[in-house]
C-alpha cells in the first residue's frame, strides 16, 4: 500500500504543479491581452481628440478674413500624417483628402469606399460656420491602431499555439513518465518473482525424485510454468515485443480451461467460434495477458457467480473481434471511458493497471482495438478486441 500511495502521489504532484504553471501562464497572457485591448481604445480615443482639434482649425478658416495668420493652423493641418481623412461639404462633394493612396484617390469608387468605410468606424465631425455652410470631417483609424486592433487578436492565436505545445510537451511527458513508471514496476516485479520461482522449480524436482504427493506434482509444474510465463511478459514491458502467426482460437480454449479449473462452480463459462481457427500476427505472452486481465476482470464483476461468454467473430473486412462478456454489476455509463486509464479501479485493493496495461498492448503492439463493446447496470459488460486476422493457412515457425 505504501508504494501504490507513493506512486500516486508522485503522480498527483505532477498533475498540480502543471496546473500552476498552466494557471499564471493563461494569467500572465491575459494580463497582456487585456493591456494591449486598452492601450488600443485610450489610442482610439486620442486620435478622436487630435480630429476634433483639426476640426475647430477648419473652422477658424472658414471663418478668418484675408489679414489674419494662419501659419499655426496650417502647421496643425499637416501635422496630420498618419489618420487618413476626407473633407466634404454639407452635400457631400470632396473637398480635401489626406493620408491616402494618391494613386487611387484619383478614382471616385476607391473615394467612395473609402468615406463608407470611414463613416463605419468613426462618427463624423460636423463643422458650421456663415450660417449655412458645413464642413464634414470623415477619418478613419490609423494604420498604426488598426494593427493595434489585430494585435490582441495575433496574441490570443498565439496563446492557443502556445497552450497546445505546452499541452502536448506535458502530455509527452506525463506518457513518458507512465512508461518509465510501468516498464520499472515491471522489471522489479520480474526481478520479485524469479528468486521464488527458482526456489519452487527445485522442490518440485526434489519432490520428483522422493516420490513425494505425486498427484500435487502436475498442478504444481502447472503453476511453475504459469510464474515463468508472468515473468516473461513482465521483461517485455518496455521493449518492443516480436509477433508471430498465432491461432487464437487455441490460446482462448486454453485461458479459458486454466481459469475454469481455478474458479467458482457457481461461474458457467462458454466459449464460442463460427470457425476451427482463426490467425492473426501477435506475441502469445501478451495476447494471453490481455485475455486473462479480460476474464479475471468479468470473474470479479460477477463476485463469484454467472455466466462468463467467450466469442470470435471473423469478418470479411479481414478483421476478427474477440468478445468477452460477463453477467455482472456493469459499468456507469460515465464511467466507460474512464476504465482504461491508468489508476482507475473500482476495487479498494486494485491498481488499475490491468485494463490500462491490456489497451496498450492490444493498440501499440499489435495495431488492434481494445473497447467496451457495451454494458448496462445490473446486466453485464462486454468488452471487445478486434486484430487484423490473417490468412486461414499460414506458415507456422518450427
């Protein structure tokens, strides 16, 4: 229990510290979203200062006789450089325009765009003067705030990028530290097993040799074997394990008669297939693990009576599936997707590796499917396996 705490603590750590440095790097680009949002307004509002200040130097020429100087408004006029603008009076004939594309100012199209695009963004400045006379100032946002504008826009891009890469390196890294975690759980475990082993194999020889309970002795080398097959699929755990042709039909019969002879009466087991045999390309030390994890899971969920139910389906498509179903307890339906993370079990004194561990070699070994084909509350579950099947004649390695 210490290691299993350890372990998940380790992993709940993990988790934590990652959501930190997710929470101030969302806090830290929001800050500056919100910044760039009001530099950009409090800018709006400064060039809408600048055109009212054009706006009463206009006026002042509308309304200035031939004797006074006007060099300072003129000043003030062309230090407009960057707010592209047009000047109408009260009828809408151009009268000035500045910041424009000069080449195309020429054409009254592009003029009119433009006085439409302009009326679209800003309120237009109404200047009165001799009673009956208007000018109307239409300007539209510099190209400096329009960038401006856009910035935050680029940056919220930019922070979705950025979280999806920091998702994926903290995803990486969560697997890889999985890995780690599951291929030296499974090398020490390797490691445990192998000195009792040897230790079993020997008094089984001696038992042999002293003519001791002969009748314990086959049941016993049984066991031995079943040791020395765990540990060998426990050394496989991160390595790539080799495939071979493997008639499953044959490595279900014997799960099923190893679990059988081991299990509650009161457990009616069934094996079912359409055909004699059915080969796929897969490693018999794995294939055989993700099989009994299956049964032993559906022996638990039926707490020691039902009927557990093996079937093989090939198809046409070159696929065959593997059905194991159980009349037990289900499974929530919220729950499903759940079942084949890693840690998650139901049961106080489990791991929940077994599923994990058995959809992992199904998907990353051997190019298959592992899912939970369906279930319901009070009536069972069944889980499916589907492989791509392989000719019905295949040659066998001597």
């Amino acid at each position: 229990m210490t290691t299993k705490y350890n372990v998940m603590s380790r992993f709940f750590n993990f988790l934590t510290s990652k959501s930190i440095l997710f929470f101030f790097s969302f806090a830290l680009l929001g800050f500056v979203l919100w910044n760039s949002y009001d530099f950009s307004k409090k800018f709006k509002i400064d060039q809408r200062s600048q055109m009212e200040i054009l706006a009463k130097v206009y006026d002042r020429f509308g309304t200035a006789d031939l004797s006074q100087d006007l060099s300072l408004e003129a000043k003030i006029i062309e230090s407009n450089y960057n707010i592209p603008m047009i000047v109408t009076d009260g009828k809408g004939v151009v009268l000035m325009k500045r910041n424009l594309d000069s080449i195309k100012a020429l054409d009254s199209i592009y003029l009119s765009d433009q006085l439409l695009l302009m009326k679209s963004e800003n309120e237009p400045i109404v200047i009165t003067y001799l009673k009956d006379k208007q000018y109307i100032i239409h300007y539209r946002d510099s190209d400096l705030l329009t960038r401006l504008k856009y910035y935050p826009l680029a940056l919220f891009l930019m922070m979705v990028l950025f979280s999806g890469v920091i998702f994926m390196v903290f995803r990486t890294s969560k697997v890889a530290e999985q890995n780690k975690l599951w291929s030296g759980m499974a090398k020490e475990t390797a490691h445990q097993i192998g000195t009792p082993l040897s230790s079993l194999m020997g008094w089984v020889e001696l038992m042999k040799l002293q003519n001791t309970a002969m009748s314990v002795v086959p049941e016993l080398e049984k066991d031995i074997d079943r040791l020395n097959t765990i540990t060998d699929r426990f050394s496989k755990i991160g390595s790539t394990p080799t495939l071979a042709p493997l008639e499953i039909c044959a490595v279900v019969q014997n799960t099923v008669s190893y679990f059988q002879a081991r299990s509650s009466k009161s457990i009616v087991f069934k094996f079912e297939k359409s055909i004699a045999q059915v080969w796929v390309q897969a490693n018999e030390q794995l294939f055989g693990w993700v099989l009994e994890n299956l049964i032993k899971n559906a022996i638990d969920a039926m707490s020691g009576r039902g009927t557990l139910t093996l079937e093989i389906f090939p198809k046409e498509s070159g696929t065959v599936t593997i059905c194991i179903s159980d009349t037990g307890k289900g499974i929530p339906r919220k729950l499903q997707k759940k079942v084949f993370k890693p840690g998650f079990t139901t049961r106080a004194r489990g791991w929940g590796l077994g599923l994990s561990l058995s959809k992992r070699i199904v998907e990353n070994y051997h190019s298959g499917k592992l899912v939970v084909k369906k279930s319901e509350l009070g009536k069972g579950t069944t889980f499916a396996v589907q492989l791509k099947q392989l000719p019905a004649t295949v040659p066998v390695a001597d």
